[in-house]
C-alpha cells in the first residue's frame, strides 16, 4: 500500500534528499543548510568533476554521515566524458568549467583540459535513486542552463532549485534563455526571485 498524505508529509521533512551539482570544495548554501538541518536530510549527493576539489569538499563534510561523493561532470546529454578546463595551476578553482571561454574570462592566461568521467543529468538521478531530489543546488560554470533544461521536470518533486542564473546567456549574460526557463518554471508552479547577484532560488509549495 502506498504512503498516507501523513505519512508523505513526515518523509518529506525527515527523509530529504539533496543534490549539489559543483559543489566544489563543499563550502556553500548547501552545506550550510544541511549543518543547520541535520535531522532532516536522509542524503546529500555532492558532484564535482575536479578530484582536487572533491578532496576538500569531503574534509568539509567529513562530520556528515551521510554525504556522498561523486568525481563527475554532470551533462545535458549521455555524454560519458566532458573535458574541464582549469586554470592550470589551480586545478580545483572555483571557475572550472566545461567551457573554455568561461575559465579564460576569470582572469587565466593559462588554462588546460582534462577528460573527466561524466554522466546525463537525468541518468545521475535514476542511477543513484535522486529522483525524488526535494533540493536541488548547482553551480555548474556557464552549464546551468543546459543542465537544467534537460530535467524533466514531471518525473521529479524537486520543491527548491537553487542556481547561478548569471551566464544563462553566455557569461555575465541573462537573455532569452533566462527568460524562457523562468518562464517554464513559473508555468510549473515555482516561484522564482534573486539570491545575491549570481544566483537565483525557485521554489514551489510541496504537495504529494
């Protein structure tokens, strides 16, 4: 038998699950919430293509049980590898990106690209039983438009999307691509402000 309207309502703030796509070396509103939500996060799926990054970002969850680390490049498609071009003496950069021209916008005269496992992001979420992700966190580097537009968003109740809306357009640009997905998300039932000046938070009311 399926679960009560009560029961689904216990498990959606005892049991959440959390995916953070870059999360670089973990110092971040992901982790932030979940130290301060502790009782109530079952998963945390941390995601990041750089493995110098992914070693920090696991000492910084190193007092989180139930933290998962995943050495990926996450992708629109079903890529199984993506080059990440870094600054080449900083490999775990907070701009590393799948995008050349965003690493160079940084200030990197010099920059090179390593192959690196990747995975579709819909595939990520099926394989790793995320599909029913409550908060979503991404800071993919000039990729979130694209990673973002591949969900398909009916098979998910993801009720918090937070994402950086800055390079929605091209870097330090917020077009036509920004407008059409906010405008899919408003259709969805989310409501969509700003965060900060990168960043912007779409939330809808949960419901079963």
């Amino acid at each position: 038998m399926g679960r009560t309207i009560l029961e689904e309502w216990v498990r959606h703030f005892q049991e959440m699950t959390i995916v953070n796509i870059g999360a670089n070396d973990g110092m971040d509103d992901c982790r932030d919430f979940v130290l301060a939500n502790r009782e109530k996060v079952r998963r945390v799926l941390l995601v990041e293509p750089s493995e110098e990054a992914l070693e920090k970002c696991k000492k910084n969850y190193s007092d989180i049980p139930n933290a998962e680390f995943f050495n990926l490049a996450i992708v629109p498609g079903d890529s199984n590898f993506a080059i990440l071009y870094s600054p080449k003496d900083e490999p775990q950069s907070h701009h590393s990106s799948l995008i050349p021209d965003h690493t160079l916008f940084h200030g990197y005269r010099k920059i090179e690209g390593i192959i690196r496992k990747a995975m579709g992001i819909e595939a990520f979420l099926k394989t790793n039983n995320a599909q029913g992700c409550d908060r979503l966190y991404i800071d993919a580097e000039g990729m979130d438009f694209h990673i973002l537009s591949a969900i398909d968003f009916s098979k998910h109740k993801i009720g918090f999307i937070r994402y950086e809306s800055y390079h929605f357009d091209g870097v330090t640009n917020k077009g036509q691509n920004h407008e059409l997905f906010v405008q899919r998300l408003v259709g969805l039932g989310y409501s969509v402000r700003p965060d900060g000046q990168w960043n912007e938070i779409a939330e809808k009311s949960w419901n079963i």
